[in-house]
C-alpha cells in the first residue's frame, strides 16, 4: 500500500524526493488559514489538502487563526517560524505579501515563496435596488448633491482601497464609510449603508433585488451580464482580492514543485470549477514564476494607491 500511494504521489509530480533522498512530504503536513472557517479560501485549501493526502499517504490537516486581511496575520507569522521543508504552508490573501511588510511584525517582502495563487474573490460594490443609481458614473453624479455611506469589511483590504481610489478618480467623496462585520441584503434594506463592499455570495440570496454597481477584479463576473470592473468604470489601475498558497523562504524547489502539481489539479477538478460557477469566484492556478511577477506588480500598485489617499 505504502508503495502504491508513493507511486500515485510520484506520478502527480514527476519526483518526490528531496535532496537527502528522502520522500516529501515525509510526515504530517499543515496548511495554515489566517481566517476562520468557511469561506472561499478555506473551502479550496481543505480541497487541496484532501488531494495531497491522498496522493502522498501522508496526514494534511488544514488550521484556521484569526487575522483576516489588515494584519497583524498570526496565522503568517506561524508559517514564517516553521521549518523550510514544507511541512507548514500557508494559504494566504494578497494583503500578507503586500501588507505584510509594511507593518513591522517580522515579514519581509522575501519572507515567504509563492508555491501558486488559486482563488479571485468576487467582491463587488453593491446599492439597493431602489437606489437612483445602478453604475459608478451613475452613483459618482448622485454623490456630488447627496450623502452616500459606504459599508465594508476593513479599510485597509484590499477592495476597500481600490474603491477609495475610483470615487477620488470620478471626483467624489463618500460621506461616511463604516467597517461591518457581516455587509449582505439586510444591510442595505436597514439603510446601514447606502453602498457595500462585499462578496457576491453575500447578496446572492437577493441578487435580484440590488443594484451591482462593478465588480473589483481584473474581468467581469460571469453570471453579473452587464456590469463592469470598477478598474474599467473608473479608469484605475486593477487590483484584486486573490489567495494562493506560500512556503517559507529557503523550501526546496522540489517540495514546491510538488505541492503545486497537487493543487493545479485540485482547481482544475469538477468540484473546484463547479464552486466558481456556483458563486462567481474565480478558481484557476498561476504558478510560481507568473505568482512572483503578479505580486511585484500588485506591490507597486497598492503603493500608488497609497501614495493617491495620502
């Protein structure tokens, strides 16, 4: 049995042995989630780690911490103090990467090595479905004469920022913007917020009740006919909310390689592509090279933002 898992495990990545002969993953693997349960990236990991179980006869469990997207990411620093040999991997958001650095809790830009990015969330800005306006160009003109508050999950995430920068862009401030803990259909029809930042799956249940101003990602959503990327309306450089997978610093290239031949075939399967139809996330696998190029670009973005809202 031993020998037929190994067998299955080496024909998913080509070589599974280290440098010092020894197979990988040689014990226990976790995979640390810096959210709680439940959400996109928590729900693709524990796919992920089912897979590599499987493939490699080894236990892989999946560990949330709290932490979100503004830091201090207790869960990242776990992984920054693990051993390099990948039996701690981190299932991160953009903001570890890119925030991270930035806020004096240890990481540096070079802390960690991207093994992958998997997952696009599909925020939005959404308003009521009696609301006078249904598109940015529509919301930036009500805005010049009105109060409109906006509700999201924290300023410093990342589709917070980006919706920063577009109202400065279309000329507008937002009268008063608040962080929620929870932005879906109820927060709009209570008139918490005029606008939200939030996830599609969040509103799904009221889809046809709600305005979808834009989308914040590099391509409209699929199942949103019509409406367009907030980069595009507002004329801004696009920045979105995507997870991936990371090792620490000085993981052998092999270890790598391995743990991503396992998930680009688990984002690739019926079950991961059928979640991003269902929910109009966006489920894909960019390997390390294309990783390390995105999360370069996205550093020089997210500082012109930053330099833009001062």
């Amino acid at each position: 049995m031993k020998k037929l898992l190994l067998g299955t495990a080496l024909a998913l990545s080509g070589s599974l042995a280290m440098a010092d002969g020894h197979a990988y993953p040689s014990g226990p693997v976790q995979m640390i989630v810096p959210w709680p349960p439940g959400d996109f990236e928590d729900i693709l990991t524990r796919m992920i780690a089912a897979d590599m179980a499987e493939a490699t006869g080894q236990a892989v469990s999946v560990v949330n911490r709290p932490g979100g997207g503004d830091g201090p990411f207790p869960g990242a620093l776990e992984v920054l103090e693990a051993p390099a040999d990948g039996s701690v991997v981190g299932s991160f958001v953009i903001g570890v990467p890119i925030v991270g650095p930035k806020i004096d809790i240890g990481i540096e830009e070079d802390s960690f090595v991207p093994v992958g990015i998997f997952l696009t969330y599909p925020f939005v800005l959404a308003a009521a479905g009696d609301a006078p306006y249904s598109n940015m160009a529509e919301l930036a003109a009500h805005a010049q004469d009105n109060d409109v508050v906006l509700g999201h999950f924290g300023a410093g995430l990342t589709p917070t920022k980006v919706s920063f920068v577009a109202a400065q862009e279309m000329g507008f401030e937002f009268a008063d913007e608040s962080a929620f803990d929870l932005l879906d259909c109820n927060t709009l029809s209570s008139g918490d917020a005029d606008v939200i930042n939030t996830t599609l799956a969040l509103i799904e249940p009221c889809l046809d009740e709600v305005n979808v101003l834009a989308n914040i990602g590099n391509e409209p959503i699929a199942k949103l006919d019509g409406v367009g990327t907030l980069a595009s309306q507002a004329g801004i450089d696009s920045l979105e909310l995507w997870n991936g997978l990371f090792v620490t610093k000085g993981t052998p290239q092999n270890v790598i390689d391995t743990i991503a031949e396992i998930a680009e075939k688990t984002m690739t399967s019926d079950e991961a592509q059928a979640l991003m139809a269902e929910t109009g996330a966006k489920v894909y696998w960019q390997g390390q090279a294309e990783a390390e190029a995105r999360i370069a670009t996205d550093r020089a973005t997210d500082a012109k933002f930053n330099d833009m809202l001062n």
